[in-house]
C-alpha cells in the first residue's frame, strides 16, 4: 500500500492561542480506515482541516512541520489541488448544502470538475443507490442524518480517493451507520484511504484498520481491544417511580405534509408530566418535525397538541415553559460569551448552576461559535436548561460528546430532572445512553407510533443492527 497523508513532526495553533497539535507524526495507507478519538474540543477538526487544506488556506494560524497529500506537500498545492485528492465531509452537513434538490447538489462538485453531463448523472445514480438517497427529495425535508448521507455521496461522486470525514455517525440511526460503514470498507478494498473522526467507537471498531487517540495535542495509537471493552459500557440511571400527575402534552391525529411530502400521519400520543420520554426511529422517519410540533415551532396539518401550560403557544411566556434544544446548536447561540449565553435567560440561580453542571466554567468567557461542535451543544442545552423550563425537548443531544461529557450531560439533565421535576422528551440515536434518559419509550416509523413501552424497547431497536 502506497501513502495517502503523512504528517510529519506537525504543530498547529491558532492566532493568540496555544498549541492545538503538537508534534504530530502519522500516516494513513491506500485501502485502510483509521479512526481518530480524543475529547470533545481537543484538536480533531484542526486535524481534519489541515489535511484538507482548509488549514492554512481558509483558516489562518501558526503551523510547523509538513503534511503531505500523495506526496506532496499541502503548503506547495493549491486549494483546487488538494481538493481534487481530498474530500472533506465536515460535522454539521446544513453548512456544505446549496441547492433544494438531492441530485442538484450531489452534481455540483462534478461540474466543478468539467465532468461530462452523462458522466455526471452516472454518478448520481450511483451515489444515491449506495446510500439510499431519493435524487428528486428536496435538502430542506431532509433529516440531520439523511443530509449527512447527502453530503458523503457528494464527496463520493466527485472521485477523490482521500475522504476525511468529521463525525460522520453522529445523526445517523443505527441502520444508516451501519450502511455507511460498510460502504466505506468497501471503497478501503477498491483503493480509498479513509481518516474520519468519531466518538462511537463501539460502531466504529469492528471497521477500522487502526485507532489514533489525540490527547494533549499529540497523537498516540490506541490498543483497539481496549477501546473494545471501554466502548461497550452504556450509562445508567435509576429513577425513583413517579406518581401520576396528569398529562402534561397530548397529541391527538396530529399529521404533517411539506408540499407533496407526508412527514407524519395522525400521531397520537399522550406524555405524562414529569415524566422522562425517549423517541428512537430511524432518519427521515418524522420525529424531528413532531418534536418541532409539539415545542411550538411548527403547527401541524392535520389534528391538535393539547399541552397543559397556562400560555399560549408561540407567546413568550409559552417559550418559557417550554424549552428546546436544537439538533443543530448554532441555530441557538446568539451572545458573545458562553456566560451570557447562560445567564440571559436564567432563572432562580440555574445560570451558574448549569455553567458548573455541564462543565463550561473554564469556557465562560470564549464566544459560543469558537467552540468545537460538542461543546456548542453542551452550551446551547446548558442555556435552555438555565431557564428552568417545565418540558424540556431535546434532539439529539449527546452529538459530539466523548465518554467522559456524555457522561457528565446525562448527569446533569437527570439531576435537574429530579430537582425540579420536569418532563423531558429526547430524540437520540446514542445507544450509550438512551436507557438512562428514559421511564417511557417511543419507536416511531414512517410518521407513526409504532410502538409504545419502557426500556425493554431501546434493547429490541439496537438489536436490529446485528
């Protein structure tokens, strides 16, 4: 196997900042899968940049050593040339989309290339039978994870034999991953040379070739058996039984259609208060939109949501006993400081009291947006639970983290949880910690409830997989 990326004694750092990478030495073979692992926010983007050129030719900083791409030198190349090697599927898939429609955007990187209009279409229909792709859906009725799937058959279609991709599970439910990674072994055996970044390693480690954990800025080979072990631990939390007290939200033939496309069909569901509600279901399948419904956001088609709250929906006081946190967390982050961040809309002290729950102290005074993508959504959840809101609707929430914040997120939240007795819906495909957000368990499919129970019914979605 011939050398795809070799980093030689590499260092980076931002301007005014400290080291980020330090002395890192690596290479990744022709026809290998290497996975990169580390903490939240320490230095696997800046990686995955500098590979791709983004650093230093997008993003400035103080670079030593040398990164080579087949060969040659990043620093010699243009852009445009590393690009034609290199495809880059960053974390959030929303900042690389421009047109409305699948095969629109999948054609674009082609015709930058001059590829041959037949040529083009070729691609695209093949891109999107291996990823399962609709060519005439529209990006914007997409899910998180389709969208993600979306822009891997873009890098694919454009040819490029280097694909780096920055936490490239993170939305995907579990048959989709799975897909993915199969599909990635697949190109490592025609030739690709895969790098990507990812906190799932218990997905993540019957596929890759090697495993390289970055800690401290510096890059360390990880024994795979150990990560094994390590990654197979899910987190756990007993709760003590509630009594009822009453139905705190309640769907009733809530349907939902985007143009020609029907996204949920008469949805009835009622969820009890002060209760803690998991929704699993695969991408596309209409929980993001429900989830959107019954905050507020969006109102349905077709039906109604009953919510027991003293505020009309989509008034202020409305959206202050109800909280949501985004799937995307830069759609919420608007102050200059994670501190105001927090403390614009707290409540009875939760401000400093979430600062110190979910870990931020040390991040109080950097701008939201600088952050890695994990400590973003730590932020934006930490800035909605210090309103202190009586239902709290999460989508996917444990995106980004590594074991350690997972951990100390899910504390958190069901800390608040028994304090204040609140009701939580969660939308999660995180199998590491699913069972320790829930009392109650929803499987959606196809915009509809197709199952109703507890715990039991986490073990019996994840298990489809094997």
């Amino acid at each position: 196997m011939s050398v795809a990326v070799a980093l030689q004694n590499y260092s980076f750092a931002y301007p005014g900042g400290a080291p980020v990478l330090k002395d890192c030495s690596f290479s990744l073979q022709y026809g290998e899968l290497v996975v990169l692992s580390g903490l939240s926010g320490r230095g696997k983007t800046t990686l995955l940049s500098a590979v791709s050129g983004v650093i230093p030719h997008c993003v400035r900083g103080e670079a030593q050593g040398e990164i080579l791409v087949d060969g040659r030198p990043t620093g010699e190349m243009g852009m445009s040339d590393i690009a034609r090697k290199v495809g880059y599927v960053i974390q959030n898939p929303d900042n690389q989309i421009f047109h409305s429609r699948v095969a629109d955007e999948i054609a674009f990187g082609c015709e930058n290339l001059n590829l041959p209009p037949a040529e083009i279409g070729r691609r695209i229909g093949e891109v999107c039978t291996m990823l399962e792709l609709d060519r005439e859906a529209e990006t914007r009725t997409l899910s998180g994870g389709q969208k993600q799937r979306l822009m891997m058959a873009c890098v694919l279609a454009m040819g490029q034999k280097i694909l780096l991709l920055d936490e490239p599970l993170a939305n995907l439910d579990i048959a989709g991953a799975y897909l993915l990674l199969k599909v990635l072994k697949k190109l490592c055996a025609k030739g690709y040379a895969v790098l990507l970044a990812e906190h799932r390693l218990d997905m993540m480690l019957p596929f890759a070739d090697r495993v390289f954990r970055l800690e401290n800025g510096a890059l360390q080979k990880a024994e795979k058996a150990r990560l094994h072990d390590k990654s197979l631990r899910q987190i756990t939390h007993v709760s003590a039984p509630r009594p009822f007290l009453g139905k705190h939200l309640c769907a009733e033939q809530v349907a939902f259609s985007a143009g020609k496309k029907e996204i949920l069909h008469t949805m009835n569901l009622d969820i009890q208060r002060g209760t803690r509600t998991v929704i699993l279901g695969e991408n596309g399948c209409g929980k993001t939109t429900f989830l959107r419904i019954l905050a507020g956001l969006i109102k349905p088609t077709g039906g109604r949501v009953d919510a027991d709250i003293p505020a009309k929906p989509g008034s202020r006081r409305w959206f202050r006993s109800v909280g949501y946190v985004y799937q995307e967390p830069s759609y919420q982050l608007f102050a200059p400081t994670v501190n105001e961040e927090l403390m614009g809309g707290a409540r009875n002290g939760w401000g400093q009291r979430c600062l110190r729950a979910f870990d931020l102290e040390e991040l109080a005074q950097r701008h939201p947006h600088s952050l890695s993508e994990g400590q973003k959504r730590r932020v934006s959840i930490a800035a909605v639970c210090a309103g202190a809101p009586e239902i709290l609707l999460l989508d996917e929430p444990t995106v980004g983290q590594d074991d350690g914040n997972l951990e100390l997120l899910i504390h958190a939240l069901n800390e608040m949880h028994e304090e204040t007795g609140n009701t939580i819906v969660t939308i999660t495909h995180d199998r590491r910690c699913a069972a320790a957000l829930a009392d109650r368990v929803i499987w959606v499919a196809h915009g509809r409830v197709a199952r109703l129970g507890g715990k039991e019914l986490i073990d019996a979605y994840f298990a489809r997989a094997f």
